[in-house]
C-alpha cells in the first residue's frame, strides 16, 4: 500500500528501497551483532545481580550450619556418649533398671502394682502409660489411658478401689464429663506395707 504524497517523509521511504542488497545486509548484520550484545550485556548485568542475591543467602545458611553443627557437638559433649544404638547397652541398662525396682523388699514393688493394675484392666479400657513415684514414704502411681464410656471407667476405679495394694484413688470429675472415647488420668496411691 502506497503511503499518501502529502505525508512529509514519503519520499525518503522510497529511497530505502533503493539500498543496494549487500549493503542490507552489511545494516541488517549490524544491528543484529548490536542487539546480540545488547542482550549479552543484559544477560550479564542480570547474572551478577542474581549471584550478589545468591552468594548473601548461601553464606548465611553456611553460618547456620557451622553454628547448629557447634551447638551439636555441645550437647553431645554435655549428656555424654549416646549409647541408643548399642542394643547391650540399652538391654543392660533396662536390666539394672528393672532391678531397681524388683530390689525393694516389700510386695509394693513397682512391677507387682503395675501387674495388679493390668490384671485389673477391664477390656474397654486402655492404658497408654504409668509414672511410679515415691512422696512421704508411700508409693503412687499415675494411670494414663483411655476408656470407651464412662461405666467403663468407673468399673475400672472401683476395681482399683477394692484392690488389697492400693488405700486411695483420685480421679479428676473433668474425666467424666465426655460419654464416649474418655481420657484419664488416675492418681493411685499404695497402702504401706505391713512388716
């Protein structure tokens, strides 16, 4: 389509048609080589941008490293060797723990009131763990554990009640407040054994 004659540059557009092709070529190689490092110059700036953001988050996660690394050896150094991974080790060490427990002279020993307390467990009810303590010279116990309903539980208190080891049970009226799925938490105290 022919640019109208009374547009002002018309006349000049029809001299670029009279550019020889070689010299076409010679503009066209130039500002392809002058947008090729135009865009390496771009490429470039935009590298080194991006590695000054890089190189700052590297170091810092270095830092991290070294320091958690240094916090690590600490605590190994505070607790001692860490003897989990040599089964004798752990099967000695629960054996003189067991010992312990089984060394004591009376017949309240830990492991007999845990067995009464297992052998006393209804099964609707499920106990997740004990804690064994000693306060004023009695022995108590903690029950955790979960019960499917409430006349499941209360079959085990009076259970542990009527038990010839143990004087007193507490449980906390919060633990009956569901119906269902409850879970408790039982404080049971031992009676003192008689010589």
């Amino acid at each position: 389509m022919p640019l109208p004659s009374d547009w002002p540059w018309a006349e000049y557009t029809k001299m670029i048609n009279l550019i020889p092709p070689i010299e076409k070529a010679k503009i066209a190689g130039a500002y392809k080589k002058r947008f090729f490092i135009v865009f390496l110059s771009l490429s470039a700036t935009a590298f080194l941008i991006g590695a000054v953001f890089l190189v700052s988050p590297y170091r810092l996660a270095e830092d991290n490293t070294a320091t958690i690394l240094k916090n690590i050896d600490i605590v190994k150094s505070l607790n001692g060797p860490l003897e989990t991974s040599n089964p004798e080790f752990a099967i000695k060490d629960i054996q003189k723990k067991l010992g312990i427990l089984a060394s004591q002279k009376n017949k309240n020993t830990a492991g007999v009131l845990i067995e009464n307390i297992l052998s006393e467990q209804p099964r609707k009810v499920g106990i997740n763990g004990f804690t064994y303590g000693k306060k004023k010279g009695d022995s108590e116990i903690e029950i955790r554990g979960t019960a499917d309903s409430r006349d499941d539980m209360l079959d085990f208190v009076r259970t542990l009640e009527n038990n010839q080891y143990f004087a007193k049970v507490d449980v906390p009226v919060s633990v009956f407040i569901k119906d269902k799925n409850l879970e408790f938490s039982i404080q049971v105290t031992t009676k003192t054994p008689t010589p």
